[in-house]
C-alpha cells in the first residue's frame, strides 16, 4: 500500500514552474540552483563558501572518527586473549558488536535529529562516544571481557550518529549539482575510518599497549566537539511549501546555546502520530522497490571488500609455509596503504566525475533532471574495475603472487567499493527528496553493513569447500550481476519510483540547465 504525505511533510520540493523563468537564481554558469535560496543571508544555502566547506569538513571529520573509533580494535586480539583469557573468535566479537552498533544506530539517530536537530545530535554523539572510548581503554583487568564487548557496541551505536546526520546537512547547505562531490567526500571519510582503523591499529599494538587504540580516539573526539561548539550551526531553514523552522537567535553564546542545550526547540514541531511515521520511514524506505534494488547491489558489491579484509588479517600474517605471507603486524599495517590509496583515488573520481556526467547526460536531455543521472558514473568502477580488482585478489591468494600484485588487486577493490556508495546514496536521497536524507542513509547504512557481518562467518569455509579462485571467480560474477541491477534502474527508475511505498513531490524534473549552456565543464 502506498501512502501519500501530507504537503507539511514536505520541504525544499521544487519543479521547473514554481518560478517564472526570469526569476530562477542560476549560478556564473547559468545552472540553476536547486533548492531555490532565499533572499535571507543566514540561510544555509547562502552561506560563504568558506563557511560551507568548514561545516563539510567537520561532518566529515566526525563521520570519520566515528567509524575509527568504533573499529579501533582491529589489531588489539592478541595481547586481549592472553588478558581475557578468551580464544580468537571470543575476542573478535568486540569488532562484530561495533558492527552491529554501526548497522543500527542510525534508526536511533534519525528519530533524534528530527526532534533536536542534526547538529546537536552530532555534538553530543561525540561527546558519548569519547566517554566510551575511555570505558574501554579503563578495561584492562581479566574479569573485564563481557564489559569491554558492551563498550565497543555502544561505541559503535554513538559512533554512527555522524554517518547518519551528516547527509542531511549536506543536503540543506549544498545545491543539487554540488552534492555528488559533498557525497563523495562525505562517504570516503566515512569509509577511510574502516581503513584507518586497521592502519593505526597495527602501528600502536607493535609498539605500545593496546588501550592507545582507544585514548588517542578521545582526544580526536575531544577535538571534534570543540570544533561543533565553534564553528557547526544548525542548518535547518523554513523553505516554501515546507516545514517551519523556529527562527535562532543571532548572538554567538545564544545560537550556541539553543543549538546544544537542547533548552530551546530548533526543529519544527511534529505531532505523536506524525514522529511516529518518521520513526518507521527508514523500513518503508528501505522496502521501496528501487531501494530495495540498489540496496542489494551495494550488499553485494561492498561485502566483498569486507571479505578481503577479512582474508588478508589471515593470509598476510600466515607463515609462508603454510600459505601466507608472514608479515609481521607492523608489515600488514603497511600493506593497508593500499587500500589509502584505492579510497584517495575514489575520492578523486567522485569529485570530478560524480558531479559532471549525471550534468552532461541533463544537458543533452533538454536540461530536465532526473535522478537516475546520479547512477551513470558507475559504469567504469563497477562494471569494470571491480571484477578485474577480485580476479587479481583471487589469483594472487591461490597462487601465491608477489605481494604487490595483491597490493594492486586491493588498490582496485577498495577504489570500486568506495567510488560505489556515494551515487547510489546520492540517488536514493533524491528519489525519496531529501527531505528524508537521513531516513534514506540509514537505509542505505544498514544495506552496506548487513551482508558484511553476515560473510565473516561462511567466507573461510566456503574457501575450503571450493578454493580461492573460485570464491573471487563468484565474487565478480555476482559484481557484474548486482550492476545489472543498476542498469535496470537506470532504465526504468521513473516508472519503480511510482511502486514506492510512499510518494511525494521531489526534485524530479527541474530544468537545472539551460538549453544553450554547453559549457559544463566546470559545474
């Protein structure tokens, strides 16, 4: 059953006749500006563009913390057996429950965004999870195992806040054609704190004690909250049509305290009946058919990173004569670079290509947008890039390559998984409005996350039933098959998005290009 939203429910909707053409804002290079801003300097959209890129730079930074420290633990199971007393697959349930805290946390945050704002609901995620990195880093006597693995999940559950808020801020300080290079840059950091944590992890476990892992996460937090408390202002705005925003005072100490007191409204009012149909969105975004379409596709596609990883902890530090490498800690450390670089060239290919095709594609369509432009640049990370990267991972497990070579196969997976995430988010947000941003990512959160807990516990032994080359042959196949999966919505994406299990009036048809400008280089 559909169900179709009331006109309060929705904000920044926007359709090529709502102004006439004279009055439409464009930028230098005649695109126009979607959302419309207002005449108001203090509305997010007309901030500076310096103001713009330091509140991106601390959504981002967050977001990346928050991951970092929820998955600090990566290489700390050695020392922790011998203190616990626990076997290997004991200790490791501290990284499953940090998982899990990132997978589910985000229904959680988006219920308390809508009641107390996005930016608060940022500052102070921060601040629980610096108390529960010092929880665990305080967990260092044998009875502490069962209390250690409840900290990493609640630091996991705070950890997530940032993942899911930051979409919406996105949304509400950026126009329409600047938001796949924010998403791109947004979702990288996002990811660089699953490769980061494996980084740092090993470095400070092969010199120093493993509570490090967690103490030099409170003072990145510590850090984080003091640059919210500065420089983050919410960034909810009243737009036509929309929900109304109460309007912040203008003095510094009292924008501040009505931001993060939590003593002063600054979302709109909502009825019971209406919070709770906001609370039960994420699951009936997450059934819609193109959700559920390019949901699995991310399923599978980014589940296979999660099981190189999974691989390579094992496979790297193995004796050479029994298969592996026989890298030390240190070495398997450094070997992460790899990923570094795959995830740095995915941010590239995002920022200048994420933004362009979907705008080229517009251009010779009339200049009428559609959302399913977003999903085109995806062409060349998943469809070609991604199967070769797995077929060289494969080769060189199976028959033992030089290092290098499977430094390279990572380099291309990492680079495909991550260039993956932020067009497909991008247009999940925009075919539900944005609105609904953060709704929509932590739908999308939960997809990424899920079959990845999920592989950790079959990968091994389907590798010994079948062996390494036909494990990464499946991979790639299914690659190819879930990217069919995307061809077919952006085929048919216009006429699944009428089988959603909501509408409302989105973005979805705005001339955001004049027919005369060619000159899209730059946009």
């Amino acid at each position: 059953m559909s169900v179709e939203l009331d006109q309060s429910e929705i904000q920044d909707v926007h359709t090529e006749n709502i102004l006439p053409p004279a009055d439409v804002k464009r930028n230098h290079q005649g695109v126009t500006l979607v959302p419309q801003p207002s005449d108001d300097f203090q509305d997010p959209l007309n901030w500076p563009k310096g103001k713009k890129l330091l509140t991106l730079s601390i959504v981002c930074l967050a977001s990346f913390g928050g991951v970092l420290q929820a998955l600090a633990n990566a290489s700390g199971f050695v020392p922790q057996e011998k203190l616990y007393h626990k076997s290997p697959v004991q200790v490791s349930y501290s990284l499953s429950a940090a998982i899990a805290g990132l997978a589910v946390g985000p229904f959680v945050w988006t219920v308390l965004a809508a009641r107390f704002g996005n930016s608060a609901v940022l500052f102070w995620s921060m601040i629980l999870t610096l108390a529960v990195n010092i929880w665990s880093a305080c967990m260092t006597r044998p009875g502490d195992y069962n209390a250690f693995v409840v900290s990493r999940l609640f630091g996991g559950l705070f950890g997530s806040a940032p993942t899911t808020v930051g979409a919406s801020i996105i949304v509400q300080v950026f126009f329409l054609h600047d938001r796949g290079k924010c998403f791109a840059i947004y979702t990288s950091l996002i990811l660089l704190g699953t490769v980061g944590s494996n980084t740092f992890s090993g470095f400070i476990v092969q010199s120093a004690a493993w509570p490090v892992q967690f103490w030099y996460n409170v003072a990145l937090e510590g850090t984080i909250s003091i640059l919210c408390l500065l420089f983050l202002d919410e960034t909810g705005w009243t737009r036509p049509g929309g929900d109304k925003y109460p309007p912040l005072p203008d003095g510094f100490v009292a924008r501040r305290l009505a931001t993060y007191a939590l003593i002063r409204r600054v979302t709109p009012k909502k009825t019971f009946r209406e919070r709770s149909y906001r609370a039960a969105l994420p699951l009936i975004i997450g059934l819609s058919p193109v959700t559920f379409i390019v949901g699995i596709a991310v399923m599978i596609c980014f589940s296979w990173s999660v099981a190189i990883n999974t691989f390579l902890a094992v496979f790297l530090q193995e004796p050479v004569e029994d298969g592996g490498y026989g890298f030390s800690p240190l070495q398997n450390a450094a070997f992460s670079f790899a990923s570094w670089i795959g995830l740095a060239a995915a941010q590239l290919w995002g920022h200048f290509i994420n933004d362009r095709i979907p705008l080229a594609i517009c251009s010779r369509n009339g200049g009428i947008w559609k959302a399913e432009y977003r999903l085109h640049s995806l062409w060349v990370p998943v469809l070609v890039v991604y199967p070769i990267g797995l077929g060289i991972v494969g080769g060189s497990l199976y028959y033992h390559w030089h290092y290098m070579v499977l430094a390279l196969g990572c380099f291309m997976v990492v680079f495909a998984a991550v260039a993956m995430i932020p067009p497909c988010l991008n247009y999940i947000i925009e075919a539900f409005s944005p609105v609904f941003a953060n709704e929509a990512t932590a739908t999308m959160n939960f997809y990424r996350l899920v079959f990845g807990i999920a592989i950790t516990f079959f990968l091994f032994p389907w590798a010994q039933e079948v062996g390494m080359n036909w494990v990464f042959g499946t991979q790639a196949f299914l690659t190819i098959f879930a990217f069919g999966m995307i061809v077919l919505v952006m085929e048919f994406g216009p006429a699944l998005r009428k089988l959603n299990l909501f509408h409302l009036a989105t973005e979805e048809g705005v001339q955001i290009v004049q027919k005369e400008n060619e000159k899209l280089g730059n946009a």
